[in-house]
C-alpha cells in the first residue's frame, strides 16, 4: 500500500524515512512536519549522515523517482574520493593516528596481517616448477600425530585470523593453494595440516583445467575478446539475472562484432563478476547446479535437493581436486583402510576425494549441521561405500565424554578433517546484507519483489537508478556467529588427541 509522501530535508521523496526520531535527539528540527523545511545548511548535515531504509511504494514511477533522488540529496559536489580522504583524516585522529577502520579489529587487535604467496602453490604441486615445496624439516612436536589432521579456511581473511588460527594449530605454516591449478575455478584457500608433503599424486584421469575443456560447449559461442580461462570462486547463491543477461545481450547485438571496448569492458566485468558462460550468439548464462558438479563431484551428486540449496551446497564445499591431492599421501601409509572423523562435512567433500584416491573408510564420524547436506552425503554413502557412517548434527553435542567413547570403540581415529564455516570470514561467497540506521538487517520491499541492496534493485529493474554505494557489513572474523565454531575443532582435535595417547 502506497506510503503518504513525507517532506524530507526539504525534497519530496516517494518514500518513508525513518530517521526523524534522530533528529529530535540530536536537538535538530523536524523535517517531517506539514510544510516545515529544516534550514539548508542542517538539511546537507543530515543528508550526508543517514542511513536509508525504503519502503517503496507500488508504481514504477514512484520507485525511479525516489531512488534517483539519492544522488541529488549529497550534502555538496566534492568527488568521492576527497569524502573518503576526509573520512580517514578523521578515523585516523580517533584512533591515534592508525587507521583502524570503524572499529578495532577482533581475534589480535595488533597483528599483521598474513602474507600470501603469489601465486598460491602451496608446498609443490603438481605441475612442472612446483614439484618441489619449502617446508621446514620438523613439525612442531606438540603437533605429531597420531591422529593426521587437516583444516581449511578461506585466504584472504581478516586481519588477524590466520594468525589466530595459527596460534591455536600448533603454529604450523599454512599451505595456500589457489584450485585454479587443479580445476577450472579459481578458489584461494589456506590448509593447515600435519600430513607429509612428498609423495603427493593427483586423481587420475586429470580434471579439466580452463572453462572451455570442462564446458567444451561453451567453445563454439566465446569470443575472441573474452580472455578469460578459469572461473572466480563458486558462489553460494545466483541472484536473478534475466535483466541483467539481457541487457548483455542487447548491448552486443546493438553494437558491432568486435564490440566497442567500452561495451567489452561492461560484459567482461559481469561475466566475472557472476560466472557467466558463453551458451549462445550473444547470449551469456549462470553456471546450472549439474556443471558446478563436474569441478569435482560426481555427476548429480547434489541432485534430489532444491535448486537453492544445491548451490548453497556446493558453493560452501571442498574443493575435491585440491584435497585429494593433499590426502593422496595417505593411501601408503593406510593400505587397509582409515578412520575419519569429519568436521563441517557439508556435502561429503572429503569423503569424495578418499573415494576417487581409492583409500577405503572403515568408519566415518560426520558432524553437519545442515539436514539437507547429511541427506547428500547419506545417499553417496549408501550407493559408494560399505564402511559404518554415523552422523551427529551439531558440533556442540560432541561432546568429550562421546569423543572417548568414539575412540575406544574405533582404536582412535586416524584423521580428523574439516573447515569451519567461512560466512563471517568470506566477503563474496555469501548474501550481502546492509544495516539499517537502527542496526537491523536492511533489505528493501519493491512491487516486485525483495530485494537485498539497491544495486540489485538497479540491475533487476532498470528504471531503478542506483546512486552509490549502501552502508556495508562487517566480516567479524572467528568471533562471528558462525565462524567462532572454529574453536570446536580445536577442543576436538584436542581431546581425540588425549584421548588416543590414553589408549
């Protein structure tokens, strides 16, 4: 139902603000009484402080007319990047001269952050140039198995929790590998484990390496001018795209082959952006559920489940290439088969990977949250493997009392594999969520739907005008709501340990 128009900061907008209660409290008038207009000058202040919270109203008119008006309520023409000067000149006197940010960072409030190789190999790969790792002679003795363990995060972090991460592992060296040199998607992760390094082989017959060997479809339709060979990094969700497929489409077609570079620029931009792949005369689409699959999982390994949640799934998975090479030292040194306890399984990835290496598992102790992701791997487990999978929902409920129990029954478990989830850690593999004014989670209702920032809405509806950038969210680290679980797989990892020594 159509909201009545308010008279905010002295423009009409075709929206309801929020803010007014702000403005009592600060001793500023109100710019929403009948007809009253607060001064100029305080009605630019305010402007440039709010943090918007729209509800739309029904009409397309309506809807261009208010978002278009964003650009017009900045309180003066600086460019941005003299307000983003200005802004740090700021921080920096709050906080003594360091330009901290917003607020002090979480986990180690002074650490470095980590440096990453470039390229991400890891210790050796292998492929010529790499078959050769540096890695120091020892492990830290605190950090011998038994049990082998291995845990995975994503790289590029937050400052200051690899270094945590480290600090409670055993300080040992994290192997950052990018998958990009073990499949067609790049993928930059970190891996600390206690596994040899030597002696590493990879799954054969070797996955596809570039878009156009794993898509060999795609090859017809790719362009010339389009360079790309690798896929960014598997998102956990596919935002509706039609209008945006479309107007790549009407761009190429309204232009001539080559396009212009100011049109190749914009396609390439999205095409990277959102993983399109060629699948036409000028015609781009997303990557379906099934060909994500082919980086790694066997076909229709995720099938039975909703569309959703299989790139849930698979976007928040191992990357089974990557790990198989990494475990594939432990098919000599368990001839007979192993024990696994699995952390954060999702969708088996790790299984899969011991699976394709043809290391048998006598016994797996999964521990996943999700019901759908146990559904997944309960399947492949019934149809692939005749060893005893027992399955736990929730970390918290393994307790160390089960743990003994587990390690008597079995002799000890002889790895203990996993990745904490990432959601507080990652920036792009998940929604992207703005707070309001009133710190609640922002969101905009549209007649045509939900909608989570304003650029989305300027991609899905272009009527819309997206005039900048919303209020951003924050990457907590391991204090965030779900990544904190990390601290679980240390508590395991420990107690498995004691209890093993016990034995």
């Amino acid at each position: 139902m159509a909201t009545q128009l308010p008279q905010c900061h002295g423009y009409d907008y075709g929206v309801a603000c929020h803010h007014q209660y702000w403005e009592r409290r600060r001793g500023y008038p109100s710019c929403h009484s009948k007809g009253v207009k607060a001064p100029k000058q305080q009605r630019q202040w305010w402007c440039s402080g709010c943090l918007w919270h729209f509800d739309l109203l029904e009409s397309k008119e309506s809807v261009a007319w208010a978002m278009s008006l964003t650009m017009r309520v900045t309180p003066t023409k600086k460019k941005k990047k003299e307000r983003l000067v200005e802004e740090n000149v700021r921080k920096r006197k709050r906080f003594g001269d360091e330009a901290q940010g917003s607020r002090v960072p979480l986990d180690v409030s002074h650490d470095e952050p980590m440096t990453l190789p470039n390229p991400m190999v890891g210790f050796n790969l292998p492929i010529e140039g790499f078959r050769s790792g540096v890695r120091w002679s020892t492990l830290p003795t605190q950090a011998i198995g038994p049990p082998y363990f291995y845990y995975e995060n994503v790289a590029l972090a937050p400052k200051g929790v690899w270094t945590t991460i480290l600090r409670f592992l055993y300080d040992i060296k994290p192997e950052f590998v990018d998958s990009g040199f073990f499949c067609a998607a790049a993928r930059k992760r970190g891996y600390i484990h206690n596994l040899p390094v030597k002696n590493r082989s990879s799954l054969n017959p070797l996955p596809p390496k570039t878009i156009c060997e794993a898509f060999p479809r795609t090859k017809k339709w790719w362009p010339s001018w389009d360079p790309r060979k690798k896929l960014n990094c598997i998102q956990t969700s596919v935002a509706s795209s039609t209008k945006l497929i479309e107007s790549i489409r009407l761009a190429l077609t309204n232009n001539a082959d080559p396009p212009p570079p100011t049109v190749q620029n914009f396609v390439l931009k999205e095409c990277r952006k959102y993983n399109l792949l060629w699948v036409g005369r000028n015609k781009v689409a997303h990557l379906e559920p099934n060909e994500i699959e082919l980086l790694g999982f066997p076909p229709d390994h995720t099938r039975g489940i909703t569309r959703k949640e299989r790139y849930r799934s698979l976007g928040n998975s191992f990357q089974v290439d990557t790990v198989a090479y990494h475990l594939s030292v432990l098919k000599e040194l368990f001839p007979h088969g192993i024990n696994v306890l699995s952390l954060f399984s999702g969708i088996g990835g790790a299984e899969v990977a011991l699976h394709k290496l043809g290391i048998r598992m006598k016994t797996v102790l999964s521990i996943e949250k999700s019901k759908v992701n146990r559904t997944v791997l309960r399947n492949w487990w019934d149809e692939h493997e005749s060893g005893l999978l027992i399955e736990i929902d929730n970390i918290k409920n393994l307790t160390s009392e089960r743990i003994e129990s587990y390690v008597k029954k079995f002799g000890g478990f002889d790895l203990v594999i996993g990745g904490s989830p990432c959601n507080n850690i990652a920036g792009s593999n998940r929604y992207h969520q703005w707070r309001s004014h009133r710190g609640c989670w922002g969101c905009y209702s549209t007649p045509y739907g939900l909608i989570q920032t304003l650029e989305e809405a300027s991609v899905q509806h272009p009527f819309i005008s997206y005039a900048g950038s919303a209020p951003g969210y924050h990457r907590d680290g391991l204090n965030g709501e779900h990544s904190y679980l990390f601290y679980h797989y240390v508590r395991v990892l420990e107690t498995v340990k004691s209890a093993m020594r016990r034995l």
